[in-house]
C-alpha cells in the first residue's frame, strides 16, 4: 500500500511538472532558416531551445524536457545581418500545445494564437 502511493505520488508528480512543449510557428515572410525557444532577462535572450524552417515554411518547437510554467519568448532574426526579435509567449499547464501564425512586417499587429489563450490576451 504504502509503495502505491509513492509509485502515485511520483507518477503525478512527473506528469503535472514534467511537461514540455509542443508550439508550430508560422511568420509569413521570414527568410531566415532559425527560430528559438527561451527566455529573456532585461534585453538579452537566452534560448533553450531552436527549431529549423520546415518545408512548409512553418517551424515547429517540440521537446519533452521540463518546462515550468511562465513566461517565454519565440526569438527570431529578420535576415542573417539583423537583430534578434521576440515574441513573448506564456506558457501554462493548460496550454503547452498551442500555435501561432503572424506577418514578419507587422508581428505585433498581426499575431493570432490557437490553443494559448493568455499568450492571446498579451497582444
């Protein structure tokens, strides 16, 4: 009994905090092959994660790594040459899988989430 719930307790455990995430970017316009996934601190980002362009043109950031709940970025360039730019994104236990499509010229005026409620009510 008592190795049941232990066995329990972990199982639970590791479901409710040892999540990833599964997000599919799309930035109509982008000409650069690279996004990323992480986390910034004042002006400086810090990736944890990349994702390459698809044949689609979508890029697609999957990982089954332990992502705490919180506030993240998607870090992309317009060109090789060009700043890093961000797209703050939120991240809770209801919403780890989620999308978002936007314009590379308009990225704020134009950004739509599917399955990310609270990323939504960011912009």
């Amino acid at each position: 009994m008592r190795y049941t719930f232990l066995l329990l307790f972990f199982l639970i455990t590791f479901v409710v905090f040892g999540q990833g995430v599964n997000i599919t970017a799309e930035v109509n316009g982008l000409n650069y092959d690279t996004i990323w996934f992480g986390n910034t601190f004042g002006k400086k980002s810090f990736p944890k994660f990349h994702a390459l362009k698809q044949t689609n043109g979508k890029f697609h950031i999957k990982t089954d790594e332990n992502v705490p709940e919180g506030m993240y970025t998607i870090i992309f360039k317009r060109s090789a040459e060009a700043k890093y730019s961000q797209i703050p994104v939120i991240v809770t236990n209801m919403a780890r899988e989620f999308s978002f499509i936007c314009d590379e010229k308009d990225v704020y005026g134009s950004i739509l989430f599917n399955g990310s409620d609270e990323s939504g009510l960011y912009y």
